[in-house]
C-alpha cells in the first residue's frame, strides 16, 4: 500500500512507524521487524521505497565481517522510490520526485572531503544503515523497508526514462565502477580489463564501453563469455588457461579489479602495460602481498576506490540515463531475501538481486 501524499502540509508525526526485515544478530536469517523512522525535520524528504537492490555488502554487514555491524540491522542502499513529504525548507526535491539513495545519508558537510564532493570520505560521515544518525544516538536502517527518510543533500534525481527496478544498483553497482572509469579517464583509444563478471563486473563493462573503451573481461570461468560479449564486451579472456592470460600480458592502460575473493593481485598486475593502473572495488578479506618490483618495474599503480560523492553519483545516474544503460537484474519479493543471500553467495544471480518492495 502507497503512503499518504494528501496532507502533506500537515506537522510531521513525532515518529513515523515503518516496516521492513532485519537480521537481529550476527549471521541471523532476515525477520520481518517493525521499527521507527527518525522525525523528518526541515530539509529532509520521506521517500516510499519502490525497489531495493541487493549487494554484496549487505551480507558481509549480517554476518560482521568487517567488525563493524550493529543489530538489529536493516540492510539495502541501493534505493529509488517516489517523494511523499518534504520538509519546509527543502527546496532541491518536490513531492512526486522519483529520486534514489545510495550508500550514504548524511555527512558533516563541512571538512575538506564534503567540500571537494567526496562525501564518502567524511569522518563524520551517515552510511543509509548501520550508522549513528548526526546529531542523534539512533542508528539508521536501510532501504529493505517501505519508507526512508533522508537530508535532501542526499537524495539523488532518478530518470524516469529507464525501468525503476534496474536503476536501483546503479545507486551502488553504477557508481562503485563509474567512479573510477571516470577519475582514470577511461576512454576512446584505452584497452581496459575488468576482473570478475558479477554485480560490480557486468556494469563496469556497460559503463567502459560506453565510455569508448575497448573492454575485454578476464575470468576464471569460461561459460561467462556469452554473457561478457553480450553485456558489450570486446574480448574475453579464461585466466586459467596459461596460453589466453599469455596473449593479454603487458597489455592492459587500465584493470577494474571487482572480485572480492581473496586472488593474486601479481598476475593481473602483470597484464598492465607500462604506466598503466589497477583499481580494486572489491573487498577481498585477507591482505594482498604485492612485491614493490612488481609496481616499480613498469612504473605501474595499485589504487582503490570507495564508491563516489554525491555529485558525482548523480553525474553517473545522468550518464546511464543518456546512454540508456541499466543493470541486469532478478526482481524478488522480501520473503526471498534468505535464499537470494544463499545464492548470491553461490554465484547464483544475473546479475544483481532487486527487491519488490510491493511485496513487502
């Protein structure tokens, strides 16, 4: 059932009550839990979630991989949805508005990270689930929910061009790879490698392509190169296989690394032309050794890359929407998150899991 949209002058509700599924403990199966939204104060929007999609990250929060998770925990930032209210001083959004919201909600919009548009850089910074709210000991909750209520700094304009349900990884997916495509300058002219062809991998393709490049996917798995040349791949390499990852060393100006599973980072280092760059956006759980001769003798880098600001999301939400581009995706109703998380960890999707929230 929609939110109320009559009314909206109307004072806000002390606490607005909202609905969604949470992990109540660590490695816990996702319960349907009832909870509070924050009061929405004078520059914040309430937004009815449409669709959530799944990530990767979601599951390392419910099983506290990284150390850092605090329960309950409603997971999702892969947000788009339609306006429902906004606070008297909001003027950026309107109701109506069919906006998105990513990884973070609010930051302290002050230090030197928010004034360079690198909010996710903030030390102060709200991530949209599992984070102190500002200015309050509430935690936030995430996007598996029917509302959310968030600065409107935050909330992101959304294309009513493409389909919703494909547009809400882009909130994550979209800009975890874009941000990086676009810092190196990828581009007309560039061979370019993405490693790994899953949630963060099919869009990265989608978006060097677009870009100009010339994309090839290396992976370990040898059915995914239909799925890669479709996707708009240029070529495909198997890395198993020792004549195929022979023919693309010191070949590469740029590797988007995405697998998030501990791998050699030598070999592919090894795929770099000289003065050529690999960028990690996955989250591998052991360190990587990585000799400094391997970097020194070809003058090539190691980076990373978190995400990106506000700005530059939206930057990415303007580009998918100019070049039509979407992610590939399987709609779910809520009651399916367990199993999705069980297959997503198998590898089971195509390529990210978005969920219904009309199910909800």
């Amino acid at each position: 059932m929609s939110l109320p949209v009559e009314n909206i002058t109307e004072p806000f509700a002390t606490k607005l009550p909202a609905k969604g599924f949470a992990a109540m403990a660590v490695s816990e199966d996702l319960v349907p839990f009832s909870f509070e939204r924050r009061n929405p104060g004078p520059h914040d929007v309430q937004i009815e979630i449409a669709y959530c999609g799944v990530c990767h990250s979601d599951l390392h929060f419910v099983r506290n991989d990284w150390g850092m998770s605090t329960f309950p925990l409603v997971p999702g930032h892969e947000i788009v949805g339609r306006i429902v209210r906004v606070g008297d001083h909001v003027t950026k959004h309107k109701v109506g508005d069919t906006v998105g919201i990513g990884c973070l909600v609010d930051s302290c919009q002050e230090c030197d990270a928010c004034k360079d548009d690198q909010e996710q850089f903030c030390p102060n910074g709200v991530m949209t689930y599992g984070s102190k709210e500002k200015d309050s000991p509430s935690m936030t909750y995430g996007g598996y929910s029917n509302q959310i209520v968030c600065n409107e700094n935050f909330v992101l304009k959304v294309s009513n061009k493409l389909p919703l349900e494909k547009v809400a990884p882009l909130l994550c997916a979209g800009i975890t790879t874009y941000s990086p495509l676009r810092r190196w300058k990828v581009g007309p002219g560039q061979k370019v490698a993405v490693i790994g062809l899953g949630g963060l991998g099919h869009m990265a393709v989608k978006i060097a392509v677009a870009m100009g490049a010339d994309v090839t996917v290396l992976s370990t798995h040898p059915h995914k190169k239909a799925d890669a040349l479709h996707l708009g791949a240029h070529n495909f390499i198997v890395t198993r296989d020792e004549v195929q990852a022979a023919s693309v060393m010191n070949t590469f100006d740029f590797i988007l690394d995405t697998i998030s599973a501990a791998h050699d980072y030598n070999f592919y280092l090894g795929m770099l032309r000289r003065n050529g760059t690999m960028v990690c956006v996955g989250l591998p759980g052991e360190p990587a050794h990585v000799p400094a001769f391997t970097l020194v003798f070809g003058n090539k880098s190691l980076a990373g890359s978190l995400i990106g600001g506000i700005a530059e999301t939206q930057e990415m939400l303007d580009f998918c929407a100019e070049k039509n581009i979407t992610a590939d995706i399987e709609l779910i109703a809520m009651k399916d998150i367990n199993e999705a998380f069980i297959r997503m960890e198998n590898a089971d999707v195509k390529y990210r899991f978005v969920i219904d929230m009309a199910s909800l």
